[in-house]
C-alpha cells in the first residue's frame, strides 16, 4: 500500500527531485507533484509525495517542522480531496 503525504511551506525554488531526495531517505518515493499556480507557472510552496506506507510514515514523523532550504515544513498524511461545489 501507499499513501499520500502532504508537504507545505516548501521554498518557492525547490524542485520535485529536491523533494524526492529528501523524501527517499525515509523509503520509495513513488511520486512527486508540486503544484504550481494555474494563471502564473509559478510555486505555491506545497505538493505532494506518495510513498510506501512505512516510510511514509517515518518521512512524516521525521521531516514535520524541519528545516528545508530556510524554511519549516509541514508534513502530514494528506486528505482526500473535497468535491468542488457548483456555482449553477
């Protein structure tokens, strides 16, 4: 099984595989997705890194409030995603 990690307040120049290095120190790194803003290309500092369960979860308990490039992660077991509401 897998699960979805969310990591927020990334500096704006990190890279996915900036990301995935950090990550693969905890277990397989299945995927990385930084998102980026729809109307600019640019960061939004958050994405998202999909692992194997148990590294997920020493990645989660290890980087949580560390320190990347200047700035204090958040890490924690993303959420499914709410549905979006209609404006009709």
């Amino acid at each position: 099984m897998s699960k979805s990690i969310y990591v927020g307040n990334l500096p704006w120049s990190a890279t996915e595989p900036e990301v995935q290095e950090l990550f693969e120190k905890y277990g397989e790194v299945l995927s990385v997705k930084l998102i980026n803003d729809r109307e600019t290309g640019r960061a939004r500092g958050f994405g998202f890194v999909e692992m194997e369960d148990e590294g997920a979860e020493e990645a989660i308990k290890n980087l949580n409030e560390k320190d990347f490039n200047g700035r204090t992660l958040r890490v924690n077991e993303a959420k499914p995603r709410a549905p979006r509401q209609s404006h009709f």
